[in-house]
C-alpha cells in the first residue's frame, strides 16, 4: 500500500512538472494578449532570438 502510493505521488509530481514545461513553452509562442510583444523570444541564455 506505501509502495502504491509513493507511485502515484511520483507519477502525479511527474505530471505536473511536464505541463508546466509545456506551459512556458506555450506561453512563449503565444503570449498573452494584455502583453505587448516585441516579436523576439528569448532563448535560454536571456539573449533575444532571431
């Protein structure tokens, strides 16, 4: 039963970190509307790309 649910603990932390990655990722190909956007994203390192 403790073995179970440490599964299931696991597998739902799993789950929440990979919508959160493809959240940001989502976000950054479509920003939200109140935003003003300057067309750049910014990659890793914080520098815009082309």
């Amino acid at each position: 039963m403790k073995e179970m649910l440490k599964r299931i603990f696991l597998v739902a932390f799993v789950l929440l970190v990979l919508v959160a990655i493809s959240g940001f990722f989502y976000m950054q190909k479509h920003p939200m509307e109140g935003q003003k956007t300057t067309g750049k994203h910014l990659n890793f390192s914080g520098k815009a790309a082309k």
